[in-house]
C-alpha cells in the first residue's frame, strides 16, 4: 500500500518539480524565451533543466511503486531520491535567482536617451519648396555590453547623428534593436545609457526590442531604458512608421497582433509612405549557424506568417537581426537589413537572397531617409556619413 510509506521523499520531488515547473511557465511566458529556444542555441539547456525538474519526480514515484517499504533497498532508493530532489530544488532556486535577480534588479541608470514619444513624434521641417520634409538616421545592433563589439564605430554614427542633429539637417534615431548583448543583465544597460547619453545627449532617440534584449525578462528593462512599449506607429505627414516586436521571428506574434497590424496598414491613405520596422529581418542574404544549423538568412517564419500583411503595402520594412547592410527589392516593397551600428559582423553570406539589390559585409554604418518632394530618399552610408548607396522610393 501506498500509504504506509512516509511521503516525504514525494513532497520533496514534488516542490523540486513545482519550483522548475514555476521558473519555465515563467520564462516561456517572457518576450522572446520562444524563439530563444528555437533560435538561440539554448535548446539543449533549456530542456536539461526541464529533465532537472522532472527526473526526481519521475525516480521517486518509481522507487515507492517498485519497491515495498521493510526492504533495505527501498529505504536506499528512498534516500538517493531524497538527494536528487534536493539537488534538484537548489539549482532551481539558483538559476531562478540569477535569472529573477538580473531581470527585476536595480535600475541600471537612473537616466535615458532624450527619447522620442511615438504618439507625438518629432516636429516635422519644412523644406525649400515649402512641403515637409524631415531626414532622419537608423542603425540596428549596437550590442552594448559585449566585449567584441565595435564600440569606436557606435560611437562614430551616433556623434555623426548628434552634430546632424544640431546643424539641424537630421530628426531623430532609430535604433531597431540589440542595444545590449543580454537584457536581463544591468551592467549592459548601463553601459549602453551612459554612452548615448554621452555620444548622442539631445538626439531625439526611439528603439525596437531585439532578440538579445528581450533575454530573459529583459524587456523590463528596454522598457524602463526607452519608455517605450514593443509595439508602435508614428505619423510624420505623409510618411507613417509601424514597429512591430518581432525578435527571434514571428514567435509570439499572434492573431491579436496581426490585426493591429492589419487596422494600421488599412488606415493609411495609399498615397503615404509606409515604413514598417522589426528587428527580425524578413528577407535578408545570410548563413547558416554553425552551432545550430539554422538558417540566417530569407526567414521563412516570417515570410509566410508576417510578411504576406505588409508586402506590396508597404514602400519600405527596415530591420537588423543579421550584422549585415542590404538593399532588396521583392514583392512589391524595399527591404533593408541595418544591423551596422557596432555588433560583431556575421560570416560571409553562403546564402544570396533573390532580391539583393546591394550588399554590404564588415562596414558599420546607418540608413538614411529624408522625405523629399520627389519622395522616400534612402541613403546607406559608413560610419563617417560617406555615401555607400542610394535609392529613392516614389509615389
Ligand atoms: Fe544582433
Ligand atoms: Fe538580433
């Protein structure tokens, strides 16, 4: 019978159970922990700390239906289970206090760039002829807080952008996501506040979440970082920007979400530009990772569940995600990957996408768009604000 055997051991496997159970409803409930797990190379840890969680449960309900309670070796199952599940519930408790401790810790800085409210925008120029006009600049993977980083370059485009900003010929920034290298932790925060601050102090700032800031918990931060939510349009004139959070691919990115997206798309006049930003690039030239053996490159997740809402709609979707500079023209809309602002360069593409109009490896830099009575001018240029190529999108 069951009941003549003490149920500790079950009690102490149980909580071992319940705890890791806790910590991965937790995290999986987290921005980004999805694609983290698909796209991140944490798969293997991930499910060794489910097994952590499962194994003495899975052990302890055997060893008391296997043996009978007088028998010597059940009292030495008993108490190796006991262990296990101990062990079990001190590495939960340690990886849920790393994780909770980083992600809800101390503000990594009690300021934040001069950033830009969505909703409001920033005030709109007027041009020679009269219409308005505005030219700003974005760049994506800056990657603070990772030793590899090109912090010199990030410096370069964001001291550029400042002097633009007030000579007055540029508006604000963008800066489409990967800020930090790790978003839970406060020290890569710090350091990338403390540099915009230092390098950009007045330049009207806006950023997207990216797949490394959103790890784990992290959005909490880029949250407290940018007084920003994931998610959001801004309207300058004739010209209508859509943020959409969409980090690893389009994990998370549900019905709810596609129709925002959709109300929005259906609410601008055909006439107006659309832009649509995500860190996540859609169609980009790339590799294949080697420790994964995932593909970097056209991102079939999000060409068949995202893309299909916004292509033909809108002129033109700006991400970063792949450390690259591309220009590619496909379905009916522009796409341009600029992940320059510092992260590390990725591999020399294996991969072409059909659509690549221009390419660029190795060279940091920004995307500029200034709004033109001829129409959207773009413009990629280096870290020193020299040209590297140029397309105007029209009406
Ligand atoms: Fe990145
Ligand atoms: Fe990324």
């Amino acid at each position: 019978m069951q009941s003549s055997k003490n149920p500790f051991s079950l009690i102490v496997a149980s909580s071992a159970f319940a705890a890791m159970a806790a910590f991965m409803i937790w995290a999986f409930a987290q921005a980004g922990t999805l694609g983290m797990y698909r796209w991140g190379g944490t798969r293997g840890m991930i499910l060794a700390l489910c097994a952590v969680g499962v194994f003495p449960l899975v052990a302890t309900i055997a060893t008391r239906a296997l043996f009978s309670t007088e028998g010597k070796a059940f009292a030495i199952a008993n108490a190796i289970c006991v262990a296990v599940s101990t062990l079990s519930l001190l590495v939960t408790i340690g990886v849920s206090l790393f994780v909770l401790t980083n992600a809800y810790g101390d503000a990594a800085s009690a300021d934040r760039p001069a950033t830009v409210d969505p909703a409001q925008g920033f005030p709109l120029r007027k041009g020679i002829d009269g219409s308005p006009t505005f030219r700003i600049a974005l760049s994506s993977d800056p990657h603070y807080g990772r030793e590899a980083s090109d912090s010199p370059a990030r410096s370069a485009i964001l001291r550029l952008s400042q002097a633009e900003y007030e000579n007055g010929t540029l508006d604000a920034f963008f800066d489409l996501g990967d800020t930090v290298e790790m978003g839970m932790a406060a020290a890569g925060w710090k350091e990338a506040i403390e540099s915009i601050r230092r390098d950009a102090p007045a330049l009207p700032f806006v950023a997207l979440l990216g797949n490394h800031d959103s790890i784990i918990g992290g959005i909490t931060r880029w949250k407290t970082a940018f007084a920003l939510e994931p998610s959001w349009r801004m309207d300058e004139g004739p010209v209508h920007f859509i943020a959409l959070d969409l980090l690893w691919g389009p994990e998370g990115f549900g019905a709810a979400k596609k129709a925002w997206l959709k109300a929005q798309l259906d609410s601008i006049p055909v006439t107006d530009y659309i832009v649509v930003l995500s860190h996540c690039f859609f169609y980009s030239s790339g590799y294949v990772d080697e420790g994964t053996g995932m593909p970097w490159y056209d991102h079939a997740d999000m060409l068949r569940e995202v893309a299909p809402l916004i292509a033909g709609k809108a002129d033109l979707v700006v991400s970063g995600h792949n450390h690259y500079m591309e220009w590619i023209e496909a379905d009916g809309s522009a796409w341009a990957v600029v992940g320059a602002m510092g992260g590390k360069p990725d591999p020399v593409p294996s991969y072409v996408s059909p659509g690549s109009v221009w390419f660029s490896r190795g060279v940091f830099g920004r995307l500029i768009i200034e709004l033109r009575p001829e129409g959207l001018a773009c413009e990629f240029q280096d870290q020193t604000g020299k040209a590297l190529f140029q397309k105007t999108l029209s009406k």
